[in-house]
C-alpha cells in the first residue's frame, strides 16, 4: 500500500506537469522570435546596484554567450539634444524629445522606408503604439481634438531641431511605423552614427538597455542570469518563465514527497521479506543440502517482489490517468485552446522505477539466500 501510495504521487507529478506545463508555455516561439529589453537594476533612490547604469561590452558578450541567447542588439542613445514641433487644429505642440535607434533587424515594422542618407534632411522615426493611444485617448480626448490614426500619424511631418557642438540644425521628422515591442522614440542606425558624430564629437555612446533574442521565454536559466547579475526587463517577459519555474518547483517537493514513501515501502517490504527468510532459515538450508541451487531457493521470493511491484506499477497507472481525467475536464474549461501533454513521461518514469526497485529486491533477496548458503556450506565443511 505504501508503494503504490508513493508510486502513484510521483507518477502524478510527472504527468501533472506534461499536462499543465502547455499553458504557461504555449505561444508562436516556433513561428516568430522572442526579445526582452534588457536594463540594469536601479536601487533605493535612484542609486545604481551596481556601478554603472550602462552596459560594457564584456557584458554584452556575456549575455550573447549564455546557451538561451540568440543574438543581442545595443540600443544607441542620441548623444545631442532634440526637441521636435507639430501643428494642427490651431494648436502648436512643442517638445523635448530623445532618440534611439537599435540594429535594423530588431525593427517590427516594415523597413522600406527605414534609410538615412548623410545631406538628407528628413528623419524617418518609429514611435511606439502606445504613444498614439495615449494622444487619442487621453489627450486629444480630454481637449476636444481630433483623433488620429496610424494613416493620418505617417502624413504629418514634424519639425525636428537638433543641437549639439555649438550648432543647431533642422530637420523633418515622419513617422513611418509603430512599433509594439520596442518602447522608445527609434530613428535608424545610420543617422544615429552619423548624428553623433556630428552633434557630439568624441563622446562614446554606451547603451544602457539591450534588445536579446531568446530561444524560449519559459527557459528558467533567463530569470536565474539575470536575478545573479541585477538586470531587470520591461514587460512581462519574463513572467511565463517565473511561472514555469515556480510549477516546476512545486511539482519537484511533490515528487520528493511520493520519493520518500516510495523509499520507505521499499524498506518496509524488504524487511518484510528478509523476516520470511528469517523464519524459513532452517528449511532454506534443508534445500541448499538436498541440491537445490541459490536461484531456485530465491526464485519464489523474488517472484513475489517483482509480482507485488508489478501489481503496484499497474495500480499506480490506474490512479493517475483517473486522477488525470479529473483535472483534465477543469483545465481544458479554463483553457479551451491547451494541447494535451504526452503520457509517454509518465509510462517511462513508471516503468524505469519498477525496473530499478525489482532490480534492487532481487540483488538483497539473493545476496541474503547467498549468505544463508555459504553459512550452511561452512558447517557442513566443520562437521
């Protein structure tokens, strides 16, 4: 009974978590990449927890190192001032404003119109979508202005006013895109470099945020890298891996659990069958005396372990797909779309314990039959 308690926990475990895990984890990985921005952490007012807000380029290879790292992007900040202008319904709008820009390929919008040529004076820009439902319904909602859509936001040109290096220059700003992953004000790389160099000459243009390309969002070793190295994400990127982190450890103290019972009935039923073969020493050297071979005095206890453990795993498969059945229903109400997890883990785990602890029954039963042969053999030697 204990064994099949113990079984039956672990196995449960085991499916319990192919089943669930599908939820936390399912999504387009296959078909799209993921990315996290990266940051360091900022600590109790303002102060750093480490030594500086931005990234070295040990760092950054660090990061792309790490086996959950496709590839890392450095988003350049604007080492000039920036401060942009806009009309419309007779109301002038005027701001400071920052640029960044991060390689083309880290860019979720359509690029045809992403270029920059040294003498052009327009700017192509790219603003987060979050920056336009802010203005409809927020602003423009609460001042009687006109809403705008993405269509109407690409047509209007901005004044754009650039100062660095004791000068001042102005340029047009269009908006060709908005994006949903990146969320700052982004102008393509080339002007970037060129703006740079140009507005502040001999400064160097250390990124403070990284754009990383995983492999799997759920992978634990994400939230562990970045918990020892105090870098934080914007978003919820990270929440699908906390969340499979903390399933895993919760079904990882179940299964310690039913590994413990199963452990203890496997005490309990060896000891039961090392005081069978107690009680029958005497007719067990009558057999070693009359012939019969070590094997054939173990084989009918032997057949008993594997039988009551063959009996145990059957019993315990039993269990859990009932158990199964149960939480299935509720989980599948929850989540219309979730696949069911494969049960092979589970028959495998089953089968690999019942393999290990026979193996384990038969070893004690025969090294004991063993002892009571070599002790009978030494006194009929002496005799």
């Amino acid at each position: 009974l204990a064994n099949l308690v113990g079984m039956a926990i672990v196995l449960s475990g085991v499916q319990f978590y192919r089943d669930v895990e599908p939820v936390f984890t399912r999504g387009d990985s296959f078909m799209k990449r993921d990315y996290l921005i990266t940051t360091k952490r900022v600590g109790t007012l303002g102060g750093l927890t480490g030594k500086s807000n931005t990234f070295s380029k040990g760092e950054i290879e660090s990061i792309a190192s790490q086996p959950f790292a496709g590839s890392v992007g450095a988003f350049t900040p604007s080492l000039f001032k920036v401060s942009a202008g806009m009309g419309m319904s007779g109301v002038n709008l005027s701001t400071e404003l920052f640029f960044e820009s991060v390689p083309d390929r880290y860019v979720d919008v359509s690029t045809d119109k992403w270029h920059f040529e040294e003498g052009s004076r327009v700017i192509p820009i790219i603003i987060p979508r979050t920056y336009l439902n802010l203005y409809n319904f927020g602003f423009a909602q609460s001042r009687s202005l006109p809403k705008l859509s993405e269509g109407v936001m690409s047509m209007i040109q901005m004044d754009i006013r650039i100062r660095g290096n004791g000068t001042q220059d102005t340029f047009k700003g269009t908006i060709v895109g908005f994006s949903n992953r990146l969320n700052t004000i982004l102008v393509p790389q080339s002007f970037m470099d060129w703006a740079n160099r140009t507005y502040a000459p001999g400064k160097q243009a250390a990124p403070s945020r990284l754009i990383v390309e995983v492999k799997n969002l759920t992978d634990t070793a994400i939230t562990d890298y970045y918990r020892r190295h105090n870098y934080e994400t914007e978003g919820e990127g990270l929440d699908a891996g906390k969340t499979t982190y903390f399933l895993r450890m919760v079904t990882g103290i179940i299964m310690g659990v039913g590994l413990v019972i199963s452990l203890l009935s496997f005490y309990i039923l060896m000891l039961s069958v090392f005081l069978l073969l107690q009680k029958n020493t005497v007719k067990l050297e009558n057999l070693l005396l009359l012939g019969h071979t070590p094997c054939q005095v173990a084989l009918p206890y032997t057949l008993l372990t594997v039988g009551v453990n063959l009996v145990v795993l059957a019993l315990s498969f039993v269990a859990v797909f009932w158990i199964r059945g149960q939480y299935l229903d509720l989980l599948q109400a929850l989540f219309p779309q979730m696949e069911q997890g494969s049960a092979l883990p589970c028959l495998l785990t089953g089968t690999a314990l019942f393999l290990i602890v026979s193996l384990l029954n038969v070893v004690a039963i025969r090294r004991k039959v063993l002892g009571i042969w070599k002790g009978e053999g030494g006194r009929a030697a002496v005799q």
